[in-house]
C-alpha cells in the first residue's frame, strides 16, 4: 500500500509499505478515507526526535472504513465509518479504569520513553515505533488496537471532513477548557490560534465564558477563530498582551490561560523570538489571575527553560498540562457535530491527494498560505 513516511530531517515522501494485517483478537483495520496534518509532527520533521527512524508511517488523525475485524471486536462491522482516537489505550489497566486513557499502561509498540518523561505513557499513531507507537493514519489502511475502545461510529449526518477531527483536535481542544474547568462568568486567554486553539476558544464559549481571547502571530487565523468561535483576537506582535489581558478582565488577569501554541517544526520557528517554544508558556503564567488556572496543550519533545516558577507558586496559580486526550469525549463530540453544536470543517483550509504529502507538510509547516490543517485523501 502507498503511505505518507518520514524520509528525514524536514522530509516526508509516499512509499509503498506492506499492509498491515490483524496481530490481536481486538484489532480492526480500517480503509483510511480522511487524515490530516498535526502539530506533533512538527518536531519529527525538524530532526528534534532522534528516537525516529526514516520510513515510520505519520498520520496521528484519521477517518476511514472498517475492512475487518477481529474476532473479540464487538463495536464495529465491517463497512462501518470509524474515527480513531490518537492515543491507543487498552481499557483495563490501572489508568484506563480511572478514565486516563492517555496514561494506558499497554497500548504502546514498546516500552520505552523520553528519559524527561520518567514513565511511558500511552502509545499513539504515526509516533516512532521506538517511543510507543504506531503506523500512522497518512496511509491506504491502518491497523487500530483495541479497536472497541479507541475507535468510534461515525453518525450518518456527519461529515468525514468534520468528523475526522473528532480524533484528536477536537478532543485536545475540549480537553484545555476541562482542564481549566472554565465556568460562566470566566475570563479565557488562548495562546495559539491553529486548529486545537481554535478548538480550545470553541469549547471555552460553550462552558459559558464571559469572554474569550486568543493570542496568536497570524491575521488570518486570528480572524478565523473571531468568525466562528464569535472570539476576540489579539495579535501580539502589534499589542502589549499582558497590558490588554489585564484590561479586558477588570484589571485582574484571566481566569484561565491555555497555552495551545503547538510546538514549532525549529526553535525559531514560532514565536519568532523564542529560542525554546516556551515563550506562549512563560507569557500565560504572567498573565494568569493570582489564583487562576494554567493549561498546557503541549507536544514538545523536550525541556522549555526560563520558566517562571516564583510567579506561579506566588500567585498561587494551578497548572494542568495534557499531551493528549483520551477518547472517552469522542462520543460527546461527534453527538455535537450531529446537531451542528460543533463546525469543524473550516479548519481543512487546504485538501490534496495523500501523493502530494510533501507538498501540504510544507504549507503546514511554514503556515502558508493561510494554512491551517491540510486533509489528505488516499
């Protein structure tokens, strides 16, 4: 079969792999009809995970049709139109039961970790075979694990071009305003105004908040969220952030801060200043409400320096991080994409055949283009 492989440093290529067969009783494989690029990658591609060995199959969201089924599968059928969660999770061990997913003791290729990391956490799609994970979903099929517990029917309204970011953007986004257990009334900054941050603004407005700001380097997709989140936008390269934060919360600070800037593909890539990716970090917890919530939506593969630690432990602020989210919303989420409550399909501002990988990893790397997500099709 053709897939979408990492070829190297900045380099990605479609090469032809062999088809994934059933290795487990719980494994389906599944006809990839829709995958789409992801923040995640983007350390892989810049050469920042030495863990990565060219020709893993990337795609760590994705959408298709059941092909077959094991024989303890109980949820699906063949022809049936699943979306994947990102993280593969067993369902039983220790954390499954306490409903962290994420955290899965045994839904990994392997057993070892970033030494920073201190455990292995969950394994996930198109990650290096050598961290826990998975071919991933920039492919003509793909075998999913524990497939009754990390995969998901697609109701018959919705679209596969809305549905497939049920897999993990929209789970990443929601997750950040849980996360923040963002009230009515609250006051909300995002940092990063791609696809999860958009998300994270979305779900924020859902919980009731009072207002919602997302801080971003980039017009176009700061005018995106405004337009369909109904959010306010501030770029920060033309305002004092933490002066115009304070003013629109009553001189307080948010409530909530999340940082979803994404991790950069280079260390300067984005902000164009920093020299670690954790200026977007650094800004949150000066900005943050003495008492309040810090969030981290976060991918990077190592360590942010610099960070503020005396103004966090004297403001007495709370940090949440999360590198994923599990699939236990992927129900909820769908049933909202159903009645229209969550509009995701704005977000693949750019579709191409899954043969011109390189080409929409380059556009998604370099956010050109007014590009945001690049949705493939096999």
């Amino acid at each position: 079969m053709r897939a979408l492989c990492w070829a190297g440093a900045d380099a990605v290529e479609v090469r032809r792999v062999p088809d994934p067969e059933l290795r487990n009783a719980q494994d389906m494989i599944v006809r990839v009809r829709r995958s789409t690029t992801c923040g995640a990658d983007l350390p892989l591609l810049g050469g920042r995970v030495p863990e990565a060995s060219a020709g893993e199959v990337l795609g760590r969201e994705f959408l298709g049709e059941v092909v077959e089924v094991g024989p303890e599968v109980r949820r699906h059928r063949v022809a049936d139109r699943v979306v994947v969660g990102a993280a593969v999770a067993c369902g039983s061990c220790w954390f499954c039961r306490q409903g962290l997913l994420a955290c899965c003791d045994n839904g990994t290729s392997g057993v070892t970790a970033e030494p920073e990391w201190g455990q292995p956490s969950a394994g996930g799609f198109g990650r290096p075979a050598r961290l826990g994970g998975f071919a991933g979903g920039h492919a003509e099929f793909v075998r999913v694990p524990y497939a009754d517990v990390g995969a998901f029917a697609v109701p018959e309204s919705v679209s596969d071009d809305r549905a497939v970011f049920a897999a993990d953007a929209a789970p990443a986004g929601w997750y950040g305003a849980e996360l923040g257990e963002v009230a009515p009334g609250d006051v909300v900054a995002v940092w990063g105004a791609g696809a999860v941050g958009q998300l994270t603004a979305g779900a924020a407005v859902a919980r009731g908040a009072d207002r919602v700001i997302v801080v971003d380097d980039r017009d176009d997709r700061l005018r995106m969220v405004a337009r369909h989140a109904g959010v306010e936008a501030l770029n920060h390269r033309y305002v004092d952030v933490l002066a115009e934060l304070r003013e629109r919360s009553g001189g307080r600070g948010p409530d909530v801060c999340v940082d979803a800037s994404g991790t950069p593909a280079e260390p300067s890539r984005w902000p164009l200043t920093d020299t670690d990716g954790g200026t977007a970090l650094r800004e949150a917890v000066h900005a943050c409400r003495k008492g309040g919530v810090v969030v981290v939506l976060d991918a990077r593969p190592g360590v942010v320096d610099r960070f503020p630690l005396g103004a966090l432990a004297d403001k007495g602020l709370a940090v949440r991080a999360a590198r994923r989210r599990g699939a236990t919303a992927i129900p909820e989420l769908l049933a909202r994409m159903a009645r229209d409550e969550l509009v995701t399909e704005h977000l693949a501002t750019h579709r191409m055949p899954l043969e011109r990988g390189a080409d929409g990893y380059a556009l998604f790397r370099d956010r050109a283009d007014g590009c945001v997500r690049v949705v493939f099709t096999p």
